[in-house]
C-alpha cells in the first residue's frame, strides 16, 4: 500500500550491550513499514518504528534517487563488470574492468561475505534487510530508469550490502592496489590479467588523489569561543561528486530511540557524517597507515616459496574466475591465480614491488578484519552525548582511515584519531623495517615472524592498536583538522610521541590547516559565530598568494627581462586578482594555479624552509633571487601564458567561466594552494574543468536549549538521475553560497514549503 499526498537518547552501555547480542537473538521478521517525508531540495526525513522498516524507507528513497548509480556499485564489488561490458573496458576510476573484476572476487568470496555478516548485530541485520527490500520494492514497482535499462539490473542482496561495505572499508589500503593485486605472478610466467604500464600509471595517480579525492576540513568548536557556550560543529568533507563515494543527505528516526540527520555513502544505512539531538561529529581522512607491506625473502630453489624463521614455506594460492564478455557477446571464463602468504597478497608493482628471483611483497591490510564499521557507526548515531560517542568508539575501534571530529550540546569539543591502524612500534620499524624505503609505504621484513604486527589484548581486533595508544584532545575551545597527521589538532596541546604508523609530528602542515589555526586564531578576540564557520569555506580565500604574492609580483617589477612584453598581461592579471577562488576571480586565479603547480616541485623553491618550531608560518615566500627558482619560475610564467591563449582564455575571463559541475559555476579550488573549499577538477573538450571531487557535503551545527540548530548544502545535489528535479538545485545553492536551515524536528519538517509524505508498507 502506498499513500501519497503533497502539502503546500539511548546510553551508550544500552547500545554495546545490544551490539554483543549474538546473530542468534534475532527478532522475528515483521512486516516493514515506513514514512518518507521530503523537504526542500528533495531531502528525505525517514520514520519507522523499528530497524527493518527504517532500512526500508532508506532503501526506497535512496532507490527514488540514485538507482542506477547503487546498480551500478553493485556490479562493481560483485566482479561482474567484465561480464556485462567487456574486459577491456574501464570503471569509473579508469581501472581496467577485468582487474578489478580479478580484485573484487578475491576481496568478496562467499566465506569473507558470510563471516562478515554473521558478525553483525540482530539490529544491523535488520536494517540491512529492510534497505534492501525497500530498494527492490521500488525497482519492481517502477523499474530502471533510462540510463541504466540494461541486462546487469537487478534486484539486490545483503550480501550485495556486505561487498559494498567491505569495499569501503579496503579504500584506505588494499583497494588501492587492485591491479597490483591482480596481476602479482611468479617470474617467468604468464598472467590473463596484465596491466600495461599506463595502467598503473593511472594506479599511481589514484593513489596520490586518494587524500585529495577523499579529504575533508573540519572544527569543532567549544564552549570557551562559541558565541553562545554550547558546542559547534563545521564539516566540510571534501569527496566524490560521482560514483561509489557520493553522499547522500537524510534524516532517519525511530521514536524514542532514534534521531539522526546527515550524509551516508552508497548502500549504507546508517549516517556517517551527522548530528543528533546533543551530539554533531565529522571525519576526516587521517594519515595514519592502515596496511604495510612485507618483503618476502624468496627461497632460492623455488619463487613461489618464502622463508620464515629459517624456513621454507609454500605461498597459499588461490584461483580466480571470471566471466568476460567477448566480441561477439559470448561469455568466456577467465581465471588468475592469486598468492598469498601468511602477511597476506602478494602484490607486484613494476619498478616498485617487484616479484624476481629474490624477493616478493605481501600487503596486509587492517581493515579485513574490521567487521564493526556498521556497527561503529549504529552507535555514533544514536550517541547521547560525547562521551557516549567517545566511548562507543573506543570500544567498537570501527572507524577505518579517518579522524573523527565533534561537539556537544553542553559545549566540549573532541578529536579523535582512533581509526584501524597496524600495532607497529617505532621499535619494531626501527627492528624490521628497511630505512630507505622511508615512511610513505611501510615495508617490514618478512622473513621473521617477530615482524609481525603486535597483539594487544586491549585492541577490538588482532594486530591493531588498543584506543588509549592513539591521538585524541578533548577541548573547551576547538579543535580542528584538514588532513595533516594528529599533531596540531589544537596547536596549544599538540600531540607527540606516537609510532609513525599512527601520527608524525615536527613535519611541515598543510595550507589547509595552516590557514584554518590562522582564520581562528584571527578571531581570538570575539566568541566564533555560525557566520564564522561559514566564511571559512565560502570565502574561498587562496592561502598561499598571501605567503607568495609580493615575490611574485617583485618579480614581475624586476625579473622580466626579454620576455617583459610577453609576460606582462600575465603579471597585470596577478596584480588585479583578488586573491580568492570566486565565481567573479578573474585571470589571475588560473595563472596562479599553474605557477604554483609548476613551482610546488621545488624542494628549495620558498625563500624560508620549513621550521618545526615554526609550522604555522613556514615555509614561506618564494626564492627568486636564486638562479634556479628564477629560471623555473620565467618558464612556468611562459607556459601559463600558452596555455591560457591555447584555452581561449582573455583578461576578461572569469573563474566561472572555467570550473564548472555540467553547465554550472562551482567557486573554490586545488586544495594545494590553501583554498579551504577544495575542488579537483579534470579538463573537459570544451577547456573547461568538471569538478569530480571537492567539498560536498557541508554542515554547520550548534545547539541551543531547543537542540541543535543545523544548516548545510549537499554540493553535487541529492538524486544522480539527470532527470530527477533534484539532480542539480543543491548545486546552484552551493554556487550562489547558500546554505539552508536543515529541518530537524517534526514542525520544522512539516512547516517546509516542499513538505511532501509517503507512507510506504509491505
């Protein structure tokens, strides 16, 4: 039965002790039910009175939504896209289809699936059935939308759930390595799966956006600098604009034990970045390491044996199939042998990881083991407090590779950098790791089994860090972070002393983080505001030109030499720009961009290196009257100058005009150059740039005795169907900067003049 019509807190000890009862204690399943109403922008507020008919309100509208999009996750971690659109064929991060196909029926076997399933609570399971049943009622009732009328939809699964999430969890690790994965073979032989040095050239680029691709600023601010001495929260995760990663905004209630608004990835029925009636938390991507690497000494008789303490052992190998779609749309079995030791995969990287004769590398990854991130995040959203939060966190240890930022109603603010991280001491990196591969990839020697990763019977899970050994700061004035590793959360307490696995510390910060201490410590002198929080982001103010401006500008005055006609509207574009990333930014912007991307390279480009006892002012300036730096930046100002008359590009030229979401002006910028609102972006035929990555969904919360008090935007819009009304208006609101109030309770949900219900039942 549907029914249409359109009109103009649980303590945390009550929820882990619901999170130990076993699968067995599952209730009966009861008809599911729910009520979907829509606001503004199409967000919709879901109501049920138990966990199956919640999922199924969350399954329906994320399936109004965004059906081809989840239809199309699911094809990917189930290995089938080989099948349904050729081997040789890309997805949408530009991996080859059959590796990731080889990739993700290794990661999602039917064992891995069932283990991680079973391990979740009677609740989860529940809420996961629900989603499921909800998203099936829908396509039954109204089938596939244009885009995606195609033999590989279909109806889903839990287990299709299950591979979604396992897929999140390896993002951070393994999953980065799918084609080294894939294509790990012992020498000599041959591989079905071989990846063509552009393909990893394209792997390694992956890899080196991950932090860009999935970064994120947030504050969260305390009592002692809020303007009304409750807590508040900004977050500005900065992820995908499309694909597997792409949030989506609701509202989820179960009277008297539920109420939670926020963004939740794909296929996920939970809220990962939110808030509630007393607590708002965020994340952000951390720097700790979630994997490391084992170098296998091989045995020299045989290079599919490795020695362990002296002796020689077999590596574990397991076939792989899958079906391919051939020219003439026959399918044929194609199947790789995978191996493994007891560290895990081996994975081959040419020029990089290597598998000779000598040596092998295994990658062992933390998060296979983490079967609590549903239930880690079950928790967070029903925290009463910040404790409860904090405590469920440390319990559960469920986040998988990022920080955790938030605040309370009664005005505390809190860091946390307890995600999935290897129990690795510095004393065991300094015993068996290889000090030339420095800290960017940890390598261990696997030819001992004291390498291996610690237990601590404290830790949630084998091999990981306990939570008390890991970065956390809780402060009554803030706390804040933007990817840069724990240590200046709050740069009056930093956070020192930890493995390198975990934090760093005394290493240069990003602008990003540079730049958000600096606008708060500029406000030190008044109580930080909802406006505050905002202009953070919308103010879009380029970071660096303020660090390297007046060089570049002296060297416009002095250091043109022959080239001065030449470079001269280039340097009036400079000295006319604003100095931020707006819509109305003119040239200047683009020609910053390119000299900074071209003089970022230099290790001694800045006139003053980085201090550690100075991180939040060095380094700074630019170097020109070193010969080096002088010629490097001469060559960049030319090259910018072709490039911008290649594009079509004239002093009239505005930022709007050039970075763009379909026919859209989006402002802000490279996160490189300091811009708080980061963007990445990809050349478009026309020399425009499409956004793919940025800020996306963002959400400033404070409470008052009413609860909290929330507005936000989601960047890309709600619904991924070009033909939903609902595809592009949240994204014209983020180009003109506006944020709405987020409706939270009942009146306000039904006083919104887009207010629409939907009763939806079995």
């Amino acid at each position: 039965m549907i029914i249409s019509n359109g009109l103009s807190r649980v303590c945390v000890a009550g929820v882990l002790l619901g999170l130990s009862l076993g699968a067995s204690a599952r209730e009966q399943v009861t008809q599911a039910s729910a009520q979907i109403q829509r606001t503004g922008f199409g967000v919709p507020h879901i109501r049920a009175n138990d966990e199956r008919g919640l999922g199924y309100g969350i399954g329906y509208a994320y399936a109004q939504d965004n059906m081809c999009l989840l239809a199309n996750e699911v094809v990917t971690v189930s290995g089938e896209r080989s099948r349904f659109f050729g081997p040789e064929q890309a997805t949408l991060e530009e991996r080859n289809n059959l590796a990731s196909d080889v990739f993700f029926t290794w990661l999602n076997t039917p064992q891995a699936v069932a283990t991680f399933w079973n391990a979740q609570t009677p609740q989860i399971q529940q809420r996961v059935e629900g989603y499921v049943a909800g998203y099936n009622r829908y396509l039954k009732e109204h089938g596939a939308p244009a885009q995606c009328q195609a033999a590989w939809m279909r109806a889903i699964t839990a287990e299709d759930v299950v591979k979604l999430t396992r897929r999140l969890l390896v993002e951070g690790g393994v999953g980065q390595f799918a084609e080294a994965l894939a294509g790990a073979t012992p020498p000599g032989v041959t591989t079905g799966v071989q990846a063509s040095a552009q393909r990893f050239e394209v792997a390694e680029a992956n890899q080196q956006r991950f932090a860009l691709d999935r970064g994120s600023n947030a504050v969260a601010v305390g009592r002692d600098r809020s303007f009304n001495g409750r807590g508040m929260l900004l977050a500005n995760p900065h992820f995908p604009w499309v694909g597997g990663m792409r949030f989506y905004e609701m509202h989820l209630t179960i009277p008297g034990q539920l109420d939670v608004m926020g963004a939740a990835l794909p296929g996920l029925p939970v809220i990962n970045i939110g808030f509630n009636q007393h607590v708002a938390w965020t994340h952000t991507v951390d720097t700790s390491k979630h994997f490391t690497l084992y170098r296998l000494t091989l045995d020299p008789k045989d290079s599919t044996r490795y020695l362990l303490d002296g002796k020689s052992l077999p590596l574990d190998k397991t076939t792989v199939t899958v079906q391919a779609k051939q020219p003439d749309g026959s399918l044929k079995a194609l199947s790789q042998t995978l191996y493994s030791s007891q560290f895990g995969p081996v994975v081959q990287w040419p020029g990089k990881l290597d598998w000779d004769n000598h040596y092998a590398f295994s990658l062992r990854d933390a998060n296979l083991g983490n079967d609590r991130v549903l239930q880690q995040w079950y928790a967070m959203n029903r925290a009463a407090s910040l404790k409860e939060l904090q405590t469920s966190v440390h319990t559960l240890q469920g986040i998988p590779w990022v920080n955790t930022l938030a605040a309370d109603d009664q005005g505390q603010s809190l860091y946390m950098n307890l995600s999935v991280v290897p129990n690795v001491s510095q004393a065991k990196l300094a015993q068996c790791s290889d000090p030339r591969a420095g800290l960017q990839l940890i390598v261990l020697d696997g030819a001992h089994s004291a390498c291996a990763w610690d237990i601590d019977p404290r830790a949630a899970q084998a091999g990981i860090f306990a939570a008390d050994q890991l970065p956390q700061l809780e402060r009554s004035d803030y706390v804040q972070h933007s990817n840069d590793s724990a240590w200046l959360a709050n740069p009056k307490a930093p956070l020192t002393g930890f493995s390198p696995v975990i934090s760093q510390d005394h290493i240069d910060l990003g602008p990003r983080a540079r730049f958000a201490v600096q606008r708060l410590q500029s406000l030190e002198s008044k109580p930080i505001s909802v406006t505050d929080l905002q202009h953070m982001v919308m103010d879009n103010e380029v970071y660096l030109a303020g660090l390297v401006m007046p060089d570049l500008l002296a060297f416009c005055a002095k250091h043109l030499g022959a080239d001065a006609a030449a470079l001269q509207p280039l340097c009036t574009s400079l000295k006319t720009w604003d100095q931020r990333a707006n819509l109305d930014s003119g040239l200047g912007l683009v020609h910053f961009i390119n000299l900074m991307e071209h003089l970022q390279q230099m290790p001694d480009a800045w006139r003053v290196a980085f201090d550690p006892t100075q991180p939040l002012t060095t380094p700074r300036g630019l170097a020109i009257d070193r010969e080096t730096v002088a010629k490097a930046l001469r060559e960049a100002m030319l090259a910018s100058v072709a490039d911008v008359n290649k594009l079509g590009l004239t002093a009239n030229s505005r930022w709007g005009d050039i970075q763009v979401s379909g026919q859209t002006p989006i402002h802000g910028g490279p996160q490189a150059l300091g811009i708080y609102n980061a963007m990445q972006t990809v050349p478009r035929a026309d020399g425009k740039r499409e956004v793919v990555s940025g800020s996306s969904y963002l959400q400033i919360v404070t409470f008052d005795d009413n609860g909290p008090q929330a507005q936000g935007v989601l960047a890309f819009s709600l619904s991924s169907d070009p033909a939903s009304k609902h595809a592009k208006d949240q994204t014209q609101a983020f180009s003109e900067k506006k944020l709405r109030p987020l409706p939270f309770t009942e009146a306000q949900i039904k006083a919104d003049p887009q207010y629409q219900q939907l009763q939806i039942k079995e």
